[in-house]
C-alpha cells in the first residue's frame, strides 16, 4: 500500500470538481509499482450513470493492457466501492483494493448507497423495483450457443 497512490486518486478526484466533471471520487489503477489508468467521477459530464471513479478506471487500465482481467493490479479508489463498483471490481479480478472514505462518510455527503445493498439482499417480489422472470423466451438458446461454441474466450 502506498499513500502517493491514494493521494494520485484524490488530486485526479479534486480536478475533476473543479472542472464540473462529476462527483467527488477518484480511482487510480497501478501494476507493478506504476499507475496504469486514473478516473474520476464522470456522472454528470458523461450524463451516464455507470461512469463512476472506479468503473471508468478499470475500463482505461483494460484498454491499455489489452485484457478483460486484472489480476496483477490494484485499485486504489477515494471512497468505498458501492454495490456496483465492488461488482466491476471483482468482475475484473484486481488483486488488491485500497479506499480512503467509507459509505458513512459518503452518505453524509449526499451520497447514500445503503438503499442498493439492502435491495440486493432482497428476494425479487420483495425489491422496490420490478423485476420480473421471463422463463417462456429462447433466451435459454443463448446458453446452448455459448456451449455449443470451441473457440470461446472463457472470463
């Protein structure tokens, strides 16, 4: 673990309210010892809503690597991960996670996130959003394809 890479995070995250770039978050992604991509919050100028810190810097550091998987980096990020960050996170395979802020200090900020953890518990009746199973559509062929398929590139 090493501070320089957090406070990378932070100035990148400090800049990026200045600019009117996004929400007060920041994420670098390092490799051995190197930062490999830095993002902060681009909610807003992006008018996308899955453009936080750590998505955004885990999309660059993929791109220049090459690679779906980053398993040999870590992320540092300026703030705990919500509910689809930490996904992003583990669907990339990083090795390590470092944050500063934690969810409290985020909620009291305006930034409350404790309504999606509780709703992922949720069985799928009981969440606040509609969420249905569609089981009569050949969307099951897609599984058969994918099976079916020698040459898959397996993530």
């Amino acid at each position: 673990m090493e501070l320089r890479f957090m406070e990378a995070a932070v100035q990148h995250a400090l800049e990026g309210i200045k600019e009117d770039v996004g929400g007060p978050f920041g994420a670098v992604v390092v490799r051995n010892g190197k930062i490999i991509s830095m993002a902060s919050n681009s909610v807003t100028s992006l008018s996308d809503p899955t453009a936080h810190a750590e998505v955004l810097a885990i999309r660059r550091a993929c791109q220049h690597l090459n690679t779906f998987q980053l398993t040999d980096c870590e992320l540092y990020t300026t703030c705990e991960p919500c509910p689809m960050c930490l996904g992003a996170i583990y669907w990339a395979r990083l090795g390590r996670v470092y944050f500063a802020s934690t969810r409290e200090d985020a909620a009291a900020a305006g930034f409350d996130d404790a309504f999606l953890y509780d709703e992922i518990g949720l069985p799928l009746e009981k969440r606040t959003l509609p969420i249905q199973h569609m089981s009569d559509s050949d969307a099951h062929l897609l599984f058969d394809a994918w099976n079916g398929k020698d040459d898959k590139i397996r993530y």
